[in-house]
C-alpha cells in the first residue's frame, strides 16, 4: 500500500505550498516594479561621477576636469576632482568664465551660470 501523503511531500513542505509560495514571490515582483522615468540631464550641470561632461572633459594623473555647456554670457560650471595620498579625493564645483582654455579659466561675469553670481557686487563698507 503506498502512502500519498508521504509521496507528496518533500522535506516535509508540500509540493502545492512550495508552488504557491513561488507565484506569490513572482506576483509580488512583478507588481512592485515601479515604472522608471527622468527628465534627462541638464546640459549645463556637469556630472564626473556619472561621465556627463557636454562641455568637455580631461584629466591628468589623479586631477580630472568636467565643463557643462557654456551659458550665453560665456559662463559655464565647471567641476573637477583631485587630491592626493594624505587628504583623499577632493571635489569642487565652481561657476567660471571663458578664459579660451579651461585649465586656468577667468572669474565668471557678475549674473553668470544662469543667475547663480549676484549680478551686482555688495558696496564696500565705509572706513
């Protein structure tokens, strides 16, 4: 005489329960998958971590320089990292003018970057 009971079994779970447990994970899955959606990159902001750089990229040693697209005043953000053994990387994101090379770039022009530097510099205090 065989006993179904024991042949449906399998360490001790049944064959339907380990079924069932598998169509919940997969159901479970499949409906907290949330639908991916970004507006896409600003082309003005540069990102090294993501190797976006619309307005140039280079590097030397530990040193790299990412630019954005350069605003119609000549501005552009410009990022860059560096550092060394005993401070670790640095990173820096700075609003630069166009200096027609961007290892030395100028001091941006005042409203540059999009309004990011004050159009107006505060007056000098009185001696």
């Amino acid at each position: 005489m065989v006993n179904y009971r024991l042949a449906a079994t399998h360490r001790g779970t049944t064959w339907l329960t380990r079924l069932g447990a598998t169509v919940g994970c997969v159901v479970a899955i499949v409906l907290s998958a949330a639908v991916a959606s970004a507006d896409p990159p600003d082309p003005h902001d540069p990102d090294l971590t993501k190797n976006f750089c619309p307005g140039g990229q280079w590097g030397v040693g530990r040193l790299r320089v990412c630019d954005g697209e350069h605003y119609p005043d000549g501005s552009y953000w410009h990022q860059w990292t560096g550092g060394n053994v005993l401070v670790g990387p640095t990173w820096n994101y700075d609003c630069v003018g166009d200096s027609g090379n961007n290892v030395f770039p100028a001091s941006p022009p005042p409203g540059g970057c999009g309004g990011a530097i004050p159009p107006d510099q505060p007056e000098q205090p009185a001696n």
